[in-house]
C-alpha cells in the first residue's frame, strides 16, 4: 500500500519519492544519514513507531529543512507564536502540519476568510467551534484559527477552551482561557463553523444545537450522526446546515 502510494506521488507531483523501509532499531542511523545525504530534500516518517516518546526524539531528529511536515521544534513553536516566516526577507513560509492547513484551504475555498481585511486577521468576527484536541490536529488548528483571527472553543472530554487574540484581536499570538462549566450546548450555537474529529463510533455530533448556515466539517474516519438524524436536521424548517466530510 505505501508503495503503490509512493508510486502515484511521484506521478502526479512530479517529484521523485523514494520509500526506504528500514527496522525501527536502525531508525536513528538512517535519518541522521538522510539528513546529510545531498539527494534528500524532504524526509517524511510513517508514525507511530515505538508508540512513547521516542517518537517524539525521532521527529526533533530530522533537519529542518528536510522536515516537511512541520513536526520539528522551531516550526511547532512557530506555529503557536504565530510567526510565519522562518528569515526576516519573509520569503521562506514556516511549514504548519498537513490536517489542520488542509482544514484551513477548505476555510479558504469555502470564503469564510475574508481577503478584504489584512492577511493574518481574516478570521475576524468568526466563531468556531472544534470538537477535538489532540496534539497532531485539534490544538495546533484552534491556534491557527486563533492566530488568523477567530474566537475558537476548543472541546474535548475534560471541557471547553476559548482561544482568542484579544479583544480587537490586539495580541500578536492567541491566549488560552478555560471556559469553567462550558459544554457543547453552550459554544455550538454561537459558532459560524463547527469542525469535528473525533475518533470511534461512539460520539454522535448533536447536530440540532447547530445555528443555521453553519459550516460543518468532519475529519474522523467515523460519521458524526446516524443518517437519520443528519436528514431530519437538515429537512427541518428554515434550516441549512452544509455537511462536508
């Protein structure tokens, strides 16, 4: 599978991937080799491996500039304090990880950003809700939807988070506030865009807290609600609620 994937990117990209299947003990020695080596410009590894922390050594293991998916220190630090560029001339961008900036481009396609206010403040005036807060995607997307702009409420199994530039969205990076009491009743309704992601079958989006015309986008595996329940909600009077998935 990998390598029939591996096989189309070369194709379609028009770049030359190469898959390197190497044991997990030898790891180490084979990134530091690639990091050297002048034939590799970007170097993606396939996680989790040890399923610990030593992904997490591996991942600060790779060099920065062959680091593509923005998994190392310097760009995850960069994500969080809203700094953009990685030179002072601003011509090289900070790479942010792929799920949460494939989530933005959709925000892009869709006009919630709008062009008209200055780049870095196009989320001004949006609410968003986010059902997840994992480290691979719901955090490091309430912090680029914050740092663009947006009031996020970040919701996960322990409660809800407002993240938030400031009023006037002043502050140069977002902040984080604990919303004391908060639940999904109280952040869905007031939400422009409610983005879920939540893995297993288990949760069920309660799509009728919903405001109309709301954006909804789903990137778990599993559906937020049974098809019965996503028809009613959208069939019901003076109701449209776009599902994207």
């Amino acid at each position: 599978m990998l390598l029939k994937a591996v096989l189309i990117l070369s194709i379609v990209s028009g770049f030359q991937f190469s898959l390197r299947e190497v044991d997990r003990e030898d790891l180490e020695g084979h990134i530091l080799a690639a990091n050297k080596d002048n034939d590799v410009d970007g170097i993606i590894v396939y996680y989790p491996i040890f399923n610990s922390r030593q992904d997490q050594y591996l991942q600060q293991l790779i060099d920065v500039g062959k680091d593509v998916e923005g998994l190392s220190h310097r760009y995850v630090f960069n994500m969080y304090q809203n700094i953009r560029f990685l030179d002072e001339q601003k011509l090289q961008k900070s790479i942010l990880p792929c799920t949460p900036l494939a989530i933005v481009k959709v925000l892009e396609y869709l006009k919630v950003y709008n062009t008209i206010l200055p780049y870095g403040n196009r989320l001004f005036g949006h609410s968003i809700t986010i059902v997840n807060r994992s480290e691979v995607v719901g955090r490091p997307l309430a912090a680029l939807l914050a740092n663009d702009g947006a009031s996020v409420y970040s919701v996960d199994v322990t409660g809800v988070q407002l993240y938030t530039r400031g009023e006037g969205i002043k502050k140069s990076r977002h902040d984080v506030v604990d919303k004391d009491g908060w639940k999904l009743e109280d952040c869905v309704p007031l939400s422009d865009v409610v983005i879920s992601g939540v893995p297993g079958d288990d949760f069920k989006f309660p799509t009728w807290l919903l405001k109309d015309g709301a954006i909804c986008i789903n990137f778990s595996t599993e559906k937020v609600g049974s098809r019965n329940l996503v028809k009613d909600t959208l069939s019901s009077e003076n109701s449209s609620h776009p599902m994207l998935t």
